[in-house]
C-alpha cells in the first residue's frame, strides 16, 4: 500500500476529473434537437428502446440475447436504415425521460399513443392494436373491471391503467410493481387476485400457463400502440411511418406476429392508402 | 429440472455478474477516492468547510440508497442533463451515498490517531500537509482499513440496486431468467450464492484486519 | 421552485400515507428484528454447537447478499416452495430478517464486552442463571447496545425504501407513482428525500432524549470534538 500522500492526492485528482468527465459528456447522445434520421445514419446505429422481459415482444434468451416480435421488428428496421441496431434496455415507467434525454433514438415497447404523452413525445402510426384484458387465476376469475371492487391488482408502473381501476372500481387494491413479469408473477402466486395490462401480453402469458384465466374481450376500447419518439423529429417521423407502412402492407407484421404469438393478429393492419 | 435448466443459462449469469463485478469496482474506487478526500477535509480543513461536508454527509446518510439514486437517473432528465445512463446514474449516487460512509471512517481514523503524534510533528516544523502525509494517514491507515473494507462490502450489496433502474447485474439477471423459465426461489437462490461468493472472502479479510489491528 | 409547492401541495395526503407505512412497517420489523437478535444472540453464546452454528450461518447468509435479494426471496421466491405472503407481511419479514442478522452481532459483541468479573461476582454470590441474566448481564448490556441499535433501527428505516419494488405504498413507491403522474420527478423524490431526513432525524433526536432517561445513569451518547458546529447527534454505526 502505496504511503506517498502526494501521488494519491494526485491519484484522486485525476480520478474525480476522470469521474465528471465520464459522468458530464455524454458519450452517446447527441442533441436531441438536431436531426435524428441524419444522426442515425452517421453513426450507423439506432439505439431502439426496450422494454426487456415483456414476452414475448422483447425477452433475454438463455445466451443473454434479445429476441422477441418487437427485436424482430427493429432489426427490420435497422435493415431499411442500413444500420446496425443497439437494443437499450428501458424501464417501463422510463421510456419517455429516455426519450427527452437522448438516451435512445425511438421507443418500441408497444407504446400507447395518449393525448397526455403527446404533450411530451411524439407518436408514429400504429404497429400493433391490442386492447386491455384482465388476467386472473382459474378459480377465481374476474371477468370485468367492476369485479375488481375489493380485490387486489397489480398493474406495471408508468401504465395507464391505474387510474383506469380506480374510475371502475374504487375500493380495489392497486399493487404497483417495476416490471410486466412481475405482475404475472404476482398473480400465478396468489399475492394478487388479478393483473391489467394489455391483451397481447397477458393472452401470451395465459397461453404459456393454462391455469390463468384472461377476459376475452378487451374491458376497454382498443389501444393503438405505436413507436414514440422525442417531438420536433419530422424526418425521423416519416421514415418510421413509411417503414411501418411497408411493414403492414407487406404482410411482414403479420407474419411476425404469428412467429411469436401463435395466433393470426386479432386486430390486423390492413392500411389501405 | 430445474438445476439443468439454470446451468443452461448461465451466460446470462455470467454477464448479471460481470455486470456487478465492474460497477462495484468502479464505484468502489470512485467512492474510496472522493471519500477519502472528504474525510480528510473534514478532519483538517478550514470551519467552513467542514460545516457544508458536514450538511453533506447528514444528507446522503440520513436518506435512503433508493431514493437519491432515483433522482440522479429520472431528475438529470427533469433538468435537461442528457444521455445519463442506468450506469452512470449509479456510479454517481454510489460515489455520494458511500463516499459520505467512508469519509466518516477516515476522519475518524484520522481523529484517533494519538494526539501527541500531531504535536510532535508541529514542534518537528511540519506543515499541515506533511503532517498528514508522512505521520498521521499512515497510522490511520492501519485503523481505517478494517471500517473501510466493511464498507466495500456494504457497496457490492448496494450495488443490487442498479437492477431497479436496468442495469444488467446479477440481479436484473436473476430476474430475466425466472421471468423465461420460472422457479423464481431456486434462481434467487443460485444469485444469492453468487452475492455470497463475491462479498465473503471481503468479509473473512475485514475479519483479519480486525484482529490485527487489536494485536497491534 | 413552482413545481416543488405543486407537487407538495397536490400529494402531501400520499406522502403522509407513505410516511406512515414507512413508520408502520419499520417499527413491526424492528420488533421481530429484536427478537431475533436476542435469540440469535442466546444461541451463539450457549452450549449447544447446532444452535451457535446456526445462528453463526444465518448471520454470514445476511451480512453477505444484499437486502434487495432477500426481499425478492421473501416475497417473489418463498411462494414456489409453499410460504406465500402479502407485500406487506413480506415487508415486515424482510426487514425483521435482515435486521435481525445484524443485531445478533450487535448484541453478541454486546453482552461479550461486559467484563468477565461481574459473572464470576454473581456466580459468588449464589444468583441463579437467569437471575444473573435478567438482574445483571441484561441492564448492562442495553447499555451498550443502545447506540447502535438504535443505528440498526434507522437503517431499517432507509431500507424500507427498498420495498417499492414489491409494491408497498411506503414513501418512496409513493414518491414514484407521483413522478410518473406529474413527470416532476425532481421536486417529487427531493420531498420524498426531506420526508426521510426528518424521520431519521426525529428519531434520532428522540432516541438520545430517551437515552438520557431510561438509563440510570443517564446514557449521554458520547459526541465527536473535533468537527465544527454539530447539526445533528453523530449515529453510532451499526
């Protein structure tokens, strides 16, 4: 152990200098006022935001790579770019700081458009429609939000459908937990009666666990869900609604979707214009 | 089964462990450095300085771990810092929250090393920073050692909490595999062994310098 | 600055809700945290090997991993072997757990610094076992326990934050559910970080007051020289 004071006072020195400057220049991130699609192309990598661990639209494999219908379409997308794809592992209830700070170029994640995040980001044309389910276990089901009254559910943070439970059924529980995994968990182990998320999620959850028991219809109208990415981006907007266009037009959506859900898209994507 | 199943992912073990390895070292040479310069400062340093560390140190130790980590990563956001990772968000707070610990424990040390040395070393002529240098933090050093070893320890676990924010550690890991294959206590289990075989060989040579320190 | 009193004065009724559960969580897990550091702390001191081997093992297991870990166990882990529990009942549990680990140790090291002459005087003067341990080793022990458990306490106390990730509605999941609402992230996890700092420091403060008078003699908790003006008592570590 080194007794020389100087070289370590030296040492701390240029270790808290190297400190702010890692901490202080954002190695990555550009401004997220400039252009993105031009930014994207120089780099040549778009940094696509995940939600990781919502199967099966985007999960770890055992070799510790992303796989899932969302990856598939943003490789899709690193195709038509002609670049390579980063996939950026975000929190659910941070997808769209991550959006304002730069820390990603556009947000899958199946994001629904809301007139509130609008305020904040900006929404492409929809990917995926899926509609609102509520999953419960086999042997006590819950076929609708009025049944939630005095129940437990367990909800994802930074979701909308909070607040949606307590218009419906005021004197339910909300158990707010970190990830969508969570709440299945939540609710296979009995600590809540019943979970909300979206229907492709929670259909895929009860299809890999029979002893689920999900609403058929969807409890509200349909989401949208789209790709988000940060306001004033007209370019970068264009081209993710022209890739999408392709995407459904070309039957690739579809496909993938059947890949990884198993089932034909309930709601299919047929724009006609 | 579910011990073959767990052995088959193993390299998303492996990458949740090189994933605590390398943010606990960082941290812990960051907060070990910041720390220790604080600590000094506060020992040494003029009043009123010592009265803002002071304020700083009753901060970050009077609040939780959790909660300054979430505002370095969801405020830099608020107040316009762009691109602060789940990383560079943990570095920073654990640098802070452990840093505030460990100056503490130097300071401490510092202050427990016999008066008469310092006198001495005044009447010898010494200036403040020689003294430091050449008297007293080389006997301090042998009673901090044991304290600050502790903390390391208590860093490595507090690095748990950069799963919260998407980091990928041991525990993130651990949460991706049993969310894929299920048998959420048996995966746990195997993490915690993982914890355990990084922070026990810290705790059996915090032990020995314990010891060590009172023979001397 | 506006965001601040906006948020503070919209959400002050989830705060408090918040505070309380922090408060009430807290309190039942240092309860069962005690008991288990007594216990905990009898079996390390007494002749059977099994029960010091297993207080030593149980001990090592939770000053090794993290608590983060062992709130997972407990809540998301335990129900695939049978032991299904609320998020509260979890946190309780996990709090008294892994308090309980650390104040083995604390009471341990404090009934062993009590010198050896006052059991042998005991033994002298014909006290039972349990007399000697309820009339004399007990009321010196507490002693010097007091300072760090009380530490103990108030590290539960910041450790509770870390049971949002389970769900439970304490300040800091209170504090998240808000930001995410208001986007104010800022304004908000700072009230959540003042409404910690007033816990601690009010129980703090509490705990040295009572020090004074629950001891005879009054228990002053030994304060540092060397610093300038002291804001705050200095907590003993735990």
């Amino acid at each position: 152990m080194t007794r020389n004071l100087i070289d370590f006072a030296k040492l701390a020195v240029a270790g808290m200098a190297l400190c702010v400057a890692v901490v202080s220049s954002p190695a990555q991130s550009q401004e997220s006022s400039s252009d993105i699609l031009k930014k994207v192309l120089e780099r040549g990598t778009v940094r696509v935001g995940e939600c990781m661990g919502l199967a099966p639209f985007a999960v770890y494999n055992a070799s510790n790579e992303p796989e899932g219908y969302d990856i598939d379409i943003a490789n899709e997308l690193g195709t038509g770019l002609g670049v390579k794809v980063e996939i950026v592992n975000v929190d659910p209830a941070a997808r769209i700081p991550s959006l304002e700070t730069g820390k990603v170029d556009v947000v899958f994640c199946d994001t629904t458009r809301t007139l509130d995040r609008l305020k904040r980001v900006s929404f492409t044309d929809t990917y995926d429609v899926t509609g609102t389910v509520i999953m419960s276990a086999k042997d006590t089901p819950v076929n609708s939000l009025a049944e939630l009254e005095g129940k437990s559910v367990a909800i994802v943070k930074g979701t909308p459908y909070g607040d949606l439970v307590k218009k419906a059924a005021p004197t339910a529980e909300v158990i707010s937990f970190n990830s969508p995994a969570d709440i299945v968990t939540a609710v296979k182990q009995g600590q809540a009666t019943a979970a909300i998320e979206n229907s492709a999620f929670l259909n895929y959850a009860a299809k890999l666990d029979p002893s689920f028991h999900v609403t058929s219809d969807s409890v509200i109208e349909l989401y949208y869900n789209s790709f988000a990415i940060p306001q004033g981006q007209p370019n970068w907007l264009a081209f993710l609604n022209e890739f999408i266009f392709e995407l459904n037009t070309s039957g690739k959506n579809a496909a993938l979707y059947k890949k990884w859900f198993g089932v034909e898209p309930p709601f299919p994507l047929n724009p006609k214009f | 089964m579910v011990w073959a199943q767990i052995w088959e992912s193993r390299v998303q073990i492996l990458v949740g462990l090189e994933g605590t390895v390398v943010i606990s070292a960082i941290a812990l040479v960051t907060s070990t450095l910041f720390g220790g310069l604080v600590g000094i400062f506060n020992a040494r340093g003029p009043r009123a300085l010592k009265w803002f560390l002071r304020i700083y140190i009753e901060i970050f130790r009077g609040s939780p771990l959790l909660a300054q980590l979430l505002i370095v990563y969801f405020g830099s956001a608020y107040l316009g810092f762009d691109g602060v990772t789940a990383f560079m968000a943990v570095v920073v707070t654990l640098t802070l929250y452990e840093g505030a610990y460990i100056s503490e424990i130097v300071r401490s040390g510092l202050e427990a090393v016999p008066r008469g040395q310092e006198e001495a070393a005044r009447t010898v002529g010494l200036g403040t920073f020689q003294r430091l240098r050449y008297v007293l933090l080389p006997q301090a050093i042998r009673i901090i050692m044991p304290a600050l070893v502790g903390q390391w320890i208590s860093l490595v676990k507090d690095s748990a909490l950069s799963s919260i924010v998407g980091y990928s550690d041991l525990i993130q890991q651990g949460q991706a595999i049993y969310a894929r294959i299920g048998h959420p206590f048996a995966v746990l289990a195997v993490i915690g062994v993982a914890y355990f075989l990084i922070c026990s060989p810290l705790t059996m040579l915090a032990r020995r310098l314990d010891r060590r320190r009172v023979r001397t | 600055m506006n965001d601040f009193y906006y948020v503070l004065s919209r959400y002050l009724p989830m705060f408090l809700e918040g505070m309380k559960t922090t408060a009430t969580v807290s309190v039942f897990g240092f309860l069962l945290a005690f008991g288990i550091g007594l216990a905990g702390a009898a079996a390390r001191q007494s002749n059977s090997r099994i029960a010091a081997a297993i207080a030593g093992v149980y001990v090592e297991v939770i000053r090794n991993t993290p608590m983060l870990l062992q709130i997972f166990i407990i809540y998301f882990g335990l129900p695939s072997i049978g032991l299904k529990f609320s998020n509260y009942q979890a946190a309780i549990i996990a709090l008294g757990i892994s308090g309980g680990g650390y104040l083995i140790e604390i009471f341990r090291s404090g009934f062993a610094a009590i010198p050896r002459g006052q059991r042998e005087a005991a033994n002298t003067l014909g006290l039972s076992p349990a007399d000697t341990y309820f009339s004399v080793l007990l009321p010196q022990a507490m002693r010097i326990v007091y300072p760090p458990t009380v530490g103990q306490f108030l590290q539960m106390v910041l450790g509770s934050s870390l049971l949002s990730v389970i769900g439970l509605t304490e300040i800091t999941g209170q504090a998240q559910l808000i930001s995410e609402e208001t986007f104010m992230s800022m304004p908000t996890f700072i009230i959540a970080l003042l409404a910690y700092l007033i816990l601690t420091n009010v129980i703090s403060l509490c705990a040295t007051v009572a020090g004074r008078f629950l001891f005879k003699p009054p228990l002053h908790i030994v304060q540092g020289r060397m610093n300038g003006p002291r804001i705050f008592p200095r907590r003993a570590k735990g």
